[in-house]
C-alpha cells in the first residue's frame, strides 16, 4: 500500500482520535488525589506514588508495545493496550488500599503504552508522505494535548454526579470504546527493500552503536522531567506561591479568585498553548534541522524556567509562563520521532522511539517523585525547579553533535 499523498487520511484521523482518548484518561489522575486520598485517609504521598509509577511503567511498556506492533500488527498492539488500560482502571476501581493502585498502575502504564505515541506515531508515520511527515506527527502529538486539556474537566464534570469508583469504570469503556476505531487503521509497510530485509536485531544494534541515537536518549530524560514535575506539582506550586489575586482585576472578573483555582487553569493552558506550539514544531520541522530546533526548544524551557523562580511568583508571571512553557510543552515529540524516523528509517521506527521515551519516562518519574521527596524535606519546590534547569539545559548542548545524516540501511523521512 502506498504511503498517502493527503496530510488527512483516515489513518491520521484514527490515530489522533486513540491519542487523544488515552492522553485524555492519563491526564485526569490527578483530579482523583483528594477524593481517594480523603475517601480512605490516605497521605497525598501515596497517589502520587501510584501516579509516578504509571509513568515508568508507560516508559517501560513504550518499546515493549511497539515491538508487538511491528511483530505481530500494529492494530492487534492497539488492542492488547487498550484492554490492559481498562483492566487496570477497573481494578483500581475497586483497590482501598495505596498498595492495591500503586500495582495496578502498572497496568495503566502499560495500556497507556500499548495506546500512546510508540504505537500510534509509528503507524502515522508510515502512512505519510516524506513531505507531510513531519506535520503528522505534529498533529498525533497535539490531538494527545487536546485530551490534556479536557481529560481533567471532564473528570471533574463526572464526580460532580459519580463518584470516582464509576468515573474509573467510564473511562475503561471509553478506553475499550477505541477498539471500534481499529478497521479504518491499516498502515501500510515501508517501501524500501533495505528495510524489509533488515532484522529487528540489526537495525537495534545499528542504533544502539550511533552516538547520535545516545545523545537523543539522554536529551529526552529531561523532557520528561520538566513536563511530569509541572504536571503533578505545579497546581500545588502556585497554590503556595503564588502571591494573591486583585479583587476586580481580570483573572477575578473571569471567574479565577484563588490561587488553587489560578493552578488548575495554568495547566489548561499548558495543554492550550501547546497545541499551537507542537503544530508549529511540525511545520518547522520539515524546514529547518530537528537537531536545532530541539535545542532551540530545550533552551526555550530553561531560560523559561530560570526566569519565572527568579522573578517573584504573581498571578501574571504564571499565566506568561504557563503560556511559554505549554508552546514548548511536547514540541519535542515530532522532531524527535521524525528524527529518530529520518536516521533509521520507518520499519522499526516505533522501537527505536519506544527506547528514547523510556528514557523520558525515566525522567518523569524522577520528576512527580523528587517533587515530592523534596518538597517534604526543604518545605518547597526551588530545588526540583532548579535540578529541571540544569537537565534542560543539558539536553540543549547534547543535541547540538548530533549527525542529521541517515545511516546506510535507512530511508528518508
């Protein structure tokens, strides 16, 4: 089957649609904190153990997953996902102890990786054009923040009448509900004689000898560092630090009056302004480098970052921030998956990314588990902001020696 000559296909539309579900789900976690926390009389520490590990479980599951895609069939790795993802929301349902949901979210984990961006951006990929390549994978990775943007509402939406035990059950059947989608999901095969007759083996081991495919793995850990950190702590962060907001100003004629109320929003426009940003990434980078703007964006979040600790915590300062961090927020998905596509070609592209973003979920475990460790120990968030600086800033200069020149055996992307 040849690859599509339109950027909208219904390969591309499926895959934003299983995206944006799965991102959808994954994103709410942390609206059930208090309720299960308050229901059982639990430490907030426990849930947000559950939640680090699910996203070192998804690291792990990534190029798990990707290989039975590329083994056995990318629809049945769908598949298997989402009904390890509704298993463990279903088990979780009925867990009452911080015990129980710390395991299951190894399941959560593992179907999030089984219907997350190892899977699906691979298909996308393959089903694209060399022109329109780089945009799909942006447009995957946006529809995936425009489930971060209505997975928490909509959560909260369902515990105004549910409680949460049911909202875990709604979200399973919507989860199952993506296997509906799966026939209009055929991708096709690489073209390229080379790469059908590489072994999986082969183009692993070509991999993991490149400098280049090293450097990408280490830039990713702080990407998932900064973004899994803000996530779970960032309400928290403003909540405390915030100073307060003016009574007749803007933010408090909207509606926004606390500072608690002030974080959740921060986090909706994260996901907002990413959608833009990630959309812009992938126009970029059918134009420019991926190498550089990879740089340019990791220099973007740590001067970001540097800034807002800096300046004194108000209500704007976290709008201006949460805005310019969300343009940066997952911009780094579709130049790194492109990259990773372009220097070893599409037939095992979904591996080699799930290994890369095994390293982000490293990061983002350390990220939501440091917060927390550290925050208990000096009483604030300054040192995980700072240990975010110094990673991004690192994963900045590491992209820099990178070679964007295909290996012998790869095809173009």
């Amino acid at each position: 089957m040849p690859q599509s000559a339109r950027l909208l296909n219904p390969i591309l539309i499926v895959g934003c649609i299983i995206i944006m579900v799965s991102f959808a789900v994954r994103a709410s976690f942390g609206v059930f904190q208090i309720p299960i926390a308050s229901e059982f009389g639990w430490l907030r520490t426990d849930f947000s153990l559950a939640i680090a590990i699910q996203n070192l479980a998804w690291g792990i599951g990534q190029p798990i997953f990707a290989a039975i895609a590329e083994k056995v069939g990318d629809r049945k790795a769908i598949i298997l996902g989402a009904l390890t993802y509704a298993a463990g929301m279903v088990l979780s349902a009925w867990s009452i102890t911080p015990f129980g949901h710390q395991m299951y979210a190894w399941l959560v984990g593992f179907g999030i990786a089984g219907t997350g961006f190892g899977v699906v951006l691979a298909v996308v990929g393959r089903a694209s054009s060399d022109k329109n390549r780089s945009m799909s994978l942006a447009i995957v990775t946006a529809a995936g923040s425009f489930g971060q943007v209505i997975g928490a509402p909509t959560a909260e939406w369902l515990l105004s009448f549910l409680p949460w035990q049911q909202v875990f059950i709604v979200f399973a059947a919507a989860v199952l509900a993506l296997v509906l989608t799966l026939p209009f999901m055929r991708a096709p095969q690489p073209v390229s004689k080379a790469e059908l007759e590489e072994s999986m083996s082969q183009i692993l081991g070509r991999a993991f000898r490149d400098p280049s495919y090293a450097m990408i793995f280490l830039g990713f850990f702080s990407c998932g560092y900064q973004l899994a950190f803000i996530t779970a702590h960032f309400p928290a962060f403003v909540t405390e630090m915030c100073g307060p907001i003016q009574p007749g100003g803007v933010l408090h004629s909207l509606g926004i009056t606390t500072t608690s109320a002030l974080g959740a929003v921060a986090i909706s426009l994260v996901g907002l302004a990413n959608i833009g940003g990630t959309l812009l990434a992938g126009w970029a980078g059918n134009h420019f480098p991926k190498k550089y703007l990879l740089a340019a964006i990791y220099t973007g979040r740590t001067l970001a970052a540097a800034v807002f600790i800096i300046m004194p915590i108000t209500p704007m300062s976290v709008i201006v921030f949460s805005i310019v961090m969300g343009s940066l927020w997952l911009a780094t998905v579709p130049l790194t998956s492109g990259l990773v596509a372009h220097l070893y070609g599409l037939r095992y592209m979904g591996t080699l990314y799930g290994f890369i973003f095994l390293s982000h979920q490293i990061g983002g475990f350390l990220g939501v588990w440091l917060g927390g460790r550290m925050y208990d120990v000096y009483g604030d968030y300054t040192m995980v902001w700072w240990i975010g600086v110094a990673v991004g800033a690192f994963s900045a200069i590491v992209h820099l020696p990178i070679r964007e020149n295909r290996t012998p055996s790869a095809v173009p992307a």
